[in-house]
C-alpha cells in the first residue's frame, strides 16, 4: 500500500485507497441489512492489507453502517484506521443540533473521537443552514475538546458554490466527486485545484462512478483498454487516472467482495502521480467520448439553473438520467434517483414547468421537457 498525507497533516500519512462503506454486501437485497459475516471480516482484511482510512455516514444503509463500523473497529482496530464519518446538514434545526447529532455518532461508532468529520453534501443550500446555525463553531468546540480530530466537507453542488465554501474557511480538507468521465462534474478539476491551492486535502469519492466504471464495459471501451499499455482491468485504469492526479491523497472505494478489495489494492500499489503516459491519457480520451456520445440530456452541472422555486434539483435528475443510459444501467440509475431525490422532494415531478430555469441555461436546454422524459425514463426503469 502506498500513503499520501494532508497539506496541514504531513504526519499522518492515508492510504491511497480509502474504504467506503456506503455499498457493503447486504441480506437479500436489503440496504439496511448488512450482510456482517460477509462485510465484517472484508473490511479487516483490507486493513490488515494496508487500507488505514474508513469512510461511512449518518444515512449509510439506512443509518446501519456506522453502528455497524464501530463493530468492525473491536479487538484493537480501531487504533489501525483514521475514521471518518458525516453530519447530516439536512437534519439540523437548531444550532443544539450540532452536538446533538455528533454525540450520537461517537456513541453508533462506540468511539471516543472521528478523525475526519465532514459537513455532508454541501449545497448552497445547506451551506447557508451552516453559516445561519453557526455551524463551524459547533465543530471547532468540538475539534478544541477532542471529539473530532480534523473536520472539512463532501459536496455535492455546482462549481462556484465549491469554490466559495473554499474560500470562506480553512478546511482541512474536502471530499468531491472524481473521476474520468467527471472532470467537468460539480467540483470537477477545477475546484479540486482550487482547493489544492488553498491547502486543502482532497478526498477523491466515487472513482469508478458508483461500480459502472468497474463492471465489464461495452465491448468498444474494451477494446480501447485492451490497445497496447499496461493490462489493466477497467477498475485499475479508473484509479489509476484518478490517483495521478498528486491533490488527491485518497480515493475511497464501496468494495463488497473480496475480489474487488484484491483488484483495487493491485492497483494503488501500481500507482504515480502524475504516470498517466501520453498514450494513456489518448486511451482515457477515447474511452470518455465513446460515452459522450450516449448523452441524453446535454448538461454541464454548471448549477445556474438554480434554485428551483419547487425544489427540483435539475443538475442532479439530469445526472441520473445520463448515467443510467451511458452505461445501460437505468434501473441501478433509477434506484438512486429514488433514494436521493425524489423521496426528499427533489425529482423531477417537482416541476411546475414555471419556465424560470430555461433562460438561465447556458446549453439552451430544454429542461421542462427534459425533466418530464428524464423523470419518466427513471419511474419506468425502476417499475420494470
């Protein structure tokens, strides 16, 4: 295994590939059941192999996953790993509900500290509940008295809101959605070299784009690999453009078997920053067009669009709409589009079709129409 460490933390090195615990194996199918004579013993034997950084959250498996830690962390675990977990933003409703929500965190986890707490999936939104709760001084009371150790943010929004959430506090680093097909995506390589800039360490989340970048690819992305370079399986080639990027210090990874734990412990072992050949990088190029090209809705994430006066999250719908159909996995696709939009009054039936977004939109996309097919093509999928 091979470690980065912080910019303000140089003396606690992480390991280059992060544990997530958002995907561990499960009982017939059911998120909150976690299958623990399975998910137990794989988590150990990644630490056992190196991997000294776990990553859950308040809402993980249906709020399963970090009761669920904290007994993977028994029999002298947990003084192997940096835990890090969230705070549920769209909880708090009062500023008591800081200590409120991390106190019963420590005691889910059955520890006495997090490592690396985070505000979880900033928006703007969630962002002004922050700073109008006076939310980072909640947590720096509780960085002063040792319930967290280092605190920062995951995010989930568009580029200038990550860029003004940087700016407007010393973190002491960000989680951000990263991968080859992203780089344009929400914080994107923009914001991660505005963090990086500003000191922040980067947690890279979602580098194989939730396992689709993993699976077996369409025969042509196959080929693609397969010409010439190292051999790599389509997960490696994932990491390993991720992990050349020298900001990122870690990418987590929701592995639930353990071969995939094999697979992605070979690949961080094998990775440089900044090694992606030039041949590499035209095999990456070709490989991001060829999904490209499958694209239903034409949309950046640029977010200005927004705010939606019902509440859609335009950015997030359209997202779930294009990567159910670039990978063929629209009722995977669909399955997230329930559990992070439309059951939280996000979806796309929000819309009123009041129009105000259209003029906003630097693509000149059609979003009322788009939101009724994107909408329509996601229920469908996950009614089949």
């Amino acid at each position: 295994m091979q470690y980065r460490s912080m910019p303000r933390t140089p003396g606690e090195p992480l390991s280059l590939l992060g544990f997530g615990c958002m995907r561990l194996p499960v009982l017939e199918g059911d998120m909150r059941r976690i299958d623990e004579a399975r998910a137990l013993p794989l988590v150990r034997k990644a630490v056992d192999l190196g991997v000294n950084y776990l990553d859950t959250a308040y809402p993980y498996h249906g709020g399963e996953s970090e009761p669920f830690v904290g007994r993977v962390l028994k029999d002298g675990y947990r003084d192997k790993v940096r835990l890090a977990t969230k705070l549920p933003v769209w909880l708090v409703q009062g500023e008591r509900d800081w200590e409120r929500l991390l106190d019963e965190q420590l005691k889910r986890l059955d520890t006495d500290h997090i490592d690396n707490y985070l505000l979880h999936a900033l928006s703007a939104e969630r962002w002004d509940t922050i700073l109008r709760l006076h939310g980072l001084a909640a947590l720096e009371r509780a960085k002063a008295d040792g319930r967290i150790r280092h605190f920062g943010f995951s995010f989930h929004d568009a580029l200038p809101v990550f860029k003004t959430i940087c700016d407007a506090y010393d973190w002491d680093f960000c989680q951000i959605q990263y991968n080859f097909l992203d780089e344009g995506y929400q914080a994107g390589t923009e914001g991660l070299r505005h963090a990086a800039d500003r000191g922040i360490g980067i947690i890279a989340m979602e580098p194989l784009r939730g396992g689709t970048l993993a699976v077996p690819q369409p025969g042509p992305v196959q080929a693609v690999w397969d010409r010439g370079g190292p051999r790599r399986t389509p997960a490696q080639w994932a990491l390993h453009w991720v992990w050349s990027h020298p900001e990122v210090v870690t990418a987590l990874s929701g592995m639930n078997a353990e071969d995939q734990l094999l697979e992605n412990l070979a690949a961080a072992d094998a990775a440089r920053a900044g090694s992606l050949e030039p041949g590499e990088a035209a095999q990456v190029e070709e490989v991001r067009a060829f999904y490209a090209a499958r694209v239903k809705v034409p949309c950046t994430t640029c977010g200005y669009c927004a705010p939606c006066p019902t509440g859609v999250s335009i950015p997030e719908v359209f997202a779930n709409y294009n990567t159910g159909a670039m990978f063929d996995r629209m009722k995977a696709a669909s399955g997230m589009y329930e559990m992070f939009l439309t059951s939280s009054g996000h979806g796309g039936d929000r819309c009123a079709e009041c129009g105000e977004c259209e003029p906003k939109c630097p693509q000149a996309i059609p979003i009322r129409a788009m939101l009724k097919e994107a909408h329509a093509a996601l229920t469908a999928a996950r009614k089949a």
